[in-house]
C-alpha cells in the first residue's frame, strides 16, 4: 500500500528511483511520481495507473537528470486516482516537494486554515497540506519545519521530502508507517520496504516513531521530534535476495505456494531441539503459561483465518479458552482484559494498521502482546513483548500463502508447547504430534506434485459467478481462507460457511450447477459434514470435496473428491489449503487476470 524510494548519490537518481518502486509494486498502488533535482530546479512527473507509464513518460528516467530525487507509488485514500492526486505534491512555489505513505487524519481541519490563509489546493489529497504547511514553517531551517509539522498533524506517515534551497539532501520522517535509509558507495536510499533499496545495499537503518533523518553525499543524520541530534545503528539485512524474485516461476503466487515445505521448515525445525519445543525465544514463564485463563487472538484478513485455527486448536490441545476478533472491531469493542491472559496478533508483514492499533489498545491495558510476525524489524514485532517469527521470507504476491501457511504452524506449536507445559496432553500424545509436525513439509510436497489435477478442474469454472465453500471446526476455518483467496484474485464471489449454518438461509442461494467446495478432512465431523453436501446436492449443487484417503465414500456423492493425505485433524489445515490455493491461482490465471496485483489491493494495509 504505497510505496516510497528515494536516492542522492553520484549516479543518476530516477532510473535507481523507478527500479526500487517497481520493486514495490507487489504493495499496490493505482499511480506514480517522481520529482527529480537537477541542482536549480526540482523537476516533477507524474501518471496514473501502472509504473510503467511513468517509466515511459520519464523514457525510463532519462529525461529527468539529477543525482537527488523521490519517488511514490500511490494507493488512493483521499481522492481519487490521478495524475494530479499522485505524489509527489509540491507547494505554490515548487520549492518543496513531498512524498507521504500514510493519511494525515486531521487534514480536513489543516486544509481549512491553509485555505483561509491563501493556500491554494491543486489535489484532493490528505498529503497536499504537509507541502504547504512546510511552507509555512520554513525559515531555512529544513529539520526545524518538519518538526513543527509532526508536532501539527495527527495519524500516519512516512514522508520523503526534497527542499530547492538545500540541493543535494533530501529528507525524511515517520510515525506509523514504515521507513528506512540504506547507504552504500555510490549513495544514500530512503524506502518504505526493503525490497526497493536490497540490489543496492543490506545496510540500512530502520527509522522509528517520530524520527527525522537528513541525508546528503556526506553523512546521515537523525533527528528526534523536538530536532535533537540522535545516534542510531545500522542493521544488515539478511534477506536472500533472489527470495524477492520470480525465480523462473510465471507468477511469485505460485513460487510462494511452492516455498511453503521450506517456509515451514525453517519456522519449525530450529525450535525443535532434542525431541522437543523449545519457544524460550518468547520469554514466556511457565508459570505464567500455566496461569493463563484467556488468549484472545487479533488480526486481519488471512492471518485473521490462522487465528480461527489457532483457536481450534489452542483449545483442543491447550485447554485455554480462546477468542478471536478481526483488528478492525476488537480495536472498538471496548473489550473486557483480564489478568492472566495473552493478546496475540498475527501480521505477514506487522504494519497492518488496524492490528497495530489494536495491539497498543491491548498494551494500554497492559496486556501481554505476543505476535507471530513475518516481517523482523517491523512496527508489530517491534512493539510486541514476545515475537513468534515465522520465517516464510520476503511474500510478494498479494495474496498470501506461505506466511499463512507458516502462521498455522506457529500455532501448532504454541498450541504443544501450552499443552505440554500444563499438562492437557500426555509425553506419548506430544510425541506422536511432533511427529506429524515434522512430516507436514514433506506431505506438502506431495501435494504440489499434483497440481495439474486442480489446474485441470479450475479450467472448467473459470466462468462460475459463485461459489460456496463450506466445512466443520477446522475445516470451516480453512474454507474462510480457501474461499478469500479465491476472491481476492479471481473475482469469483464466494463465500465460506460453516457446513451446518448453510441451511440457516445461505442454501437458498444453491441452484443447479452451483459450485460448492465441501471439507471434510475432520474424521470426527465427516458424517456431519456429509449430510450437508447431501442436501446441496438435492439443490442440484456440483460438489468438489475434499477429504483424507481413508474417506474414499465421499465419491458416492460429490461430484469430484481431491484428497489430502492422513495427518493430526489439529493439523489438516496445512494440508487442505495447499489444493485450494492452488484452485485459486488457476481460475486467477485462466481468466486473464494480474495474479500477483489484484485490483483493488495492497500487500500491506497501513491505512486504517
Ligand atoms: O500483513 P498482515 O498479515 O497483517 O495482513 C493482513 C491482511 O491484510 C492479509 O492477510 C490479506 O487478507 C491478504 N491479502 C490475504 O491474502
């Protein structure tokens, strides 16, 4: 969702500047800009729709020389998509120029007062008013007017800015939206994600709340909000870097689906030692654990489908009740903290918005905020009091997969680890499910061996307006996720039910040849689950189900039955989502459709 990149250096900066937001484009946006210094003027362009058009309208940033410039891709929030709404945004005199990743949530009100004053607005943008507001707080003093403004605005950003009189600097800072600077020997890199900046250096600095950073070819200085000079650390980024490439496959969808055995077992294997879990990393007493009355459980989108999962099986296994809210309601609910529970929050990337806000809602009650992250270094991660890491690598595509899939994982073995420190499973019982933990990688493998056999049903309902996909326990939590990802990137409508819900008025909807997924991977569930596509089969329902080998009877009823091999009912779901992924990305693909940039979407929602 918006992406920054930024260079000042001794090459050329647009063509390092669009090569970085190509870099970001897997984070969705709907325009592009980018303003260039040329050492007298502070040239800008602008388009909307994909970065290519820009990269032709610059002739791949030939025509804006200069060794200094920012650059934005823009997921529209306030206005529509533009040229004229596209960043960056300068002020009347085009002597500022800015880049802004975030919403300035009190811009209405500032906008107002810049209007009273004089200002005249060209956007419908939030940003348009930290270029004037810029304006008015600058006296010479570059630091000293971004200050003033952060002490002004209230809500998120990250922000690259360009001054004319300060040639050859650019500036930049943040509070709630991602930022780094990288270096290396030809120059200096802001960017909002590490991709943008990682064929040029691992050397970075991650920018916290309420930092500026001044970069110029001689030095890097960071500044706090009251404008103090403050010292800061450079990291180096241990990220493979062909991990964030396609690597030969057509889509980084489907190279991701085939990293998940890797994904899982580098989440997995280092915390298993000699025949155990070892989750020590978290911090967690025993005592603790084993005093823990509630977990509640936040997140959004598909991490919010892990942490239904997670629930099923923190229960089962742990005996702990559990709850689990999506961030965007739990954040508003005025939600009941008890002692001895945990809050934990599940984020890919650990900037979701709504689950970062949700997270301080439970510190300021002082909750114990465990997260299971993908991304170090993040705002969640970084906020948290224990981090679960999975480490699924750099996710590209949209849609997620392996960092769902390492999520899952995550909580089986929070799940194993709770249970065996309270002692709700016996040694033999964790044994036999480390066991099937260990083996899950492979059967994974197994599974994406077959996929022409989904490729080859996905091909028959590419014109298919609605699907149902429906299931019990665990098994419905795997229809949430197997039916979001279906529409977030075929545009297919479905919807996931709860096998026995069905009849409670959605079966309505069930006419001939109406497509419905039926799981049935839950040996305790199957005759239930059973019934239910009996009576969508009554309704002329074509069913596809999907079930374990020793389930073979369900070919006496649906109409086309996957299976997945036998492993722990706690752990099916890694099993049966990787077919419906799958199923996801050829319908995605057979009807033409941007596979990895979906419409609409972001990689990483940071905006509320
Ligand atoms: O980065 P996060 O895990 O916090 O993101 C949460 C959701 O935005 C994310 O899972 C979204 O639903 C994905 N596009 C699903 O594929």
């Amino acid at each position: 969702m918006c992406g920054i990149a930024g260079y000042i250096g001794t090459k050329s900066a647009a063509p390092i500047i669009l090569d970085g937001l190509s870099r970001l484009e897997y984070r969705g946006y709907d325009s592009a800009g980018i303003a260039v210094f040329d050492g007298e003027k502070i040239h800008m362009k602008k388009a909307m729709g994909r970065l290519r058009v820009l990269d032709e309208l610059t002739r791949h940033g030939a025509d804006m020389p200069g060794f200094c410039g920012i650059g934005h891709t823009r997921w529209a929030t306030h206005g529509c998509p533009s040229d004229t709404n596209a960043h960056p945004h300068m002020n009347e005199e085009n002597t500022i120029a800015v880049v802004h990743n975030g919403i300035i949530e009190n811009y209405a009100r500032l906008k107002k007062r810049l209007e009273q004053k004089g200002c005249h607005f060209v956007s419908e943008t939030d940003t348009e008013v930290l270029a004037h507001m810029l304006t008015e707080y600058y006296n010479g003093d570059p630091v000293a007017a971004i200050e003033k403004v952060m002490h002004r605005v209230e809500g998120s950003y990250a922000l690259g800015i360009m001054f004319l009189d300060h040639p050859h600097h650019i500036y930049a800072a943040r509070k709630d939206s991602p930022l780094i600077v990288g270096t290396n020997d030809s120059g200096k890199f802001i960017a909002s994600d590490v991709p943008a900046i990682l064929h040029h250096t691992r050397n970075v600095y991650y920018m916290e709340n309420e930092e500026i950073v001044c970069l110029s070819n001689e030095h890097i200085r960071f500044f706090n909000i009251d404008g103090e000079a403050i010292a800061k650390e450079a990291v180096t980024i241990d990220w493979d870097i062909h991990a964030a490439e396609k690597g030969g496959y057509e889509h980084f969808m489907l190279k991701e689906i085939h990293e998940q055995p890797k994904a899982i077992r580098d989440t997995i294997f280092p915390r298993i030692k000699k025949d155990d879990i070892d989750l020590s990393e978290l911090g967690l007493e025993e005592a603790e654990i084993r005093r823990l009355k509630k977990i509640s459980i936040i997140a959004c989108g598909s991490a919010f489908h892990a942490g239904v999962t997670g629930k099923y099986v923190l229960e089962g296994l742990a005996r702990i009740p559990v709850e689990v809210d999506l961030a965007s309601e739990y954040r508003y609910r005025d939600p009941i903290y008890e002692r001895d529970s945990l809050v934990i929050i599940v984020s890919q990337s650990g900037e979701t918005a709504d689950s970062l806000a949700a997270l301080r809602e439970a510190k300021a009650h002082n909750g114990k905020v465990l997260s299971i992250v993908n991304v170090v270094g993040s705002s969640i991660a970084r906020e948290s009091d224990a981090v679960f890491y999975t480490w699924a690598g750099p996710e590209i595509a949209v849609a997620t997969t392996k960092a769902y899939s390492c999520q899952l994982a995550a909580f089986y073995m929070l799940a194993m680890k709770f249970a065996q420190i309270r002692r709700t499973v016996t040694a033999e019982r964790f044994d036999a499910l480390l066991n099937a933990l260990r083996l899950l990688p492979e059967q994974i493998e197994g599974l994406l061996s077959q996929k022409e056999k989904i490729q080859f049903f996905a091909n028959h309902y590419l014109a298919t307006e609605h699907i149902f996909f429906m299931g019990r326990g665990i098994d419905y939590a795997l229809s949430l996720e197997g039916s979001l990802k279906l529409k977030e990137i075929s545009y297919i409508h479905s919807e996931a039910y709860a096998a026995g819900e069905l009849k409670h008025g959605t079966i309505s909807l069930v006419e001939d040849g109406t497509l419905v997924v039926a799981v049935a991977t839950q040996d305790a569930l199957y005759s239930k689950t059973m019934s239910n596509i009996v009576e969508v089969k009554t309704r002329g329902a074509f069913v596809m189900g999907l079930t374990t080998l020793r389930h073979q009877d369900m070919e006496n009823c649906a109409d086309y039955v996957l299976y997945v091999p036998e492993t722990e009912n706690y752990f099916m779901g890694s099993l049966s989502i990787i077919p419906l992924q799958l199923f996801a990305y050829y319908v995605s693909l057979g009807r033409g459709l941007d596979v990895d940039k979906p419409r609409n979407l972001a990689k990483s929602v940071t905006v509320e």
